[in-house]
C-alpha cells in the first residue's frame, strides 16, 4: 500500500491528509498531524469522502452537445468551445452580461485566478462565491 500526501477537496480550510492507495484505488485516509492546519483531525467528509473519485457515474472526460446529444470530447475541443461562447457573448452582450461562481472547496488560489479571470479576461466584476454569506 502506499500514501499520497493531498488536501482535502471538501472546504476552503486546507486539511492536509494522506490518501492510502492499494491495487491503484484509495482504500482510507489518514490526517497529516505535524505541520497540518487541521492538527490531525478531519471532517466526516474529509476522513470518509473519497468514494466518489473511482464511482461509475463519475464523468471523466468533457461533453459537449452535438446535434442536439451529448457526446464526449477532447480537452482542447471542449476548451475551444467555452472561448468561442464566452467571445460571442461578450461580443453580442458586453462582458457585463457574464457572470461566474466560485466554491469553498476551491483553494484560494483557485479563487483567485477565478476572480483574475472575470475581471482581467472578460472585463467585469460579476463574481460571486459561496462562502460570502
């Protein structure tokens, strides 16, 4: 069996905590102690919350609609076609006319390049989080 030091997806906190991986799957988690924001606790969904990284429901590839169907695609294609939407909207609508979400169980610097993105890539302030109430 062997251990990958991670943080926990969960919250904003920064839980770190080892993922136990046998035969290529996570079997259990153990709290980092030493050097943890999280002093060697966790939440129930930190210590039993990782079910869902090998579920057979999980979609592990992106989708987009063709035809009016969902089929999967490349990275690159599903990313071309975010910026080509995101283009024509600003184009049609002004940047004002975009607006995105951001989540407490993204680290900061997600939230961050979030908030940079909105306001330096499309050119608005409308952004809005989760944990703001």
């Amino acid at each position: 069996m062997g251990s990958v030091l991670t943080t926990c997806p969960y919250c904003g906190c920064g839980c770190n905590f080892y993922l136990n991986v046998e035969d290529g799957q996570i079997v259990s988690v153990t709290p980092l102690v030493e050097k943890s924001v999280n002093l060697g606790k966790l939440c129930l969904k930190g210590r039993f919350g990782f079910d869902f990284v090998h579920h057979r429901d999980r979609l592990t590839t992106p989708l987009i609609k063709k035809n009016g169907k969902l089929e999967e695609a490349s990275w690159p294609e599903a990313l071309d076609l975010v910026v080509s939407k995101l283009k024509s909207i600003k184009e049609k609508s002004g940047p004002d006319s975009i607006a995105a979400f951001s989540s407490a169980r993204c680290t900061n610097e997600e939230n961050y390049l979030m908030q940079k993105f909105m306001r330096a890539g499309i050119g608005t302030n409308n952004i809005d989080h989760c944990a703001r109430l």
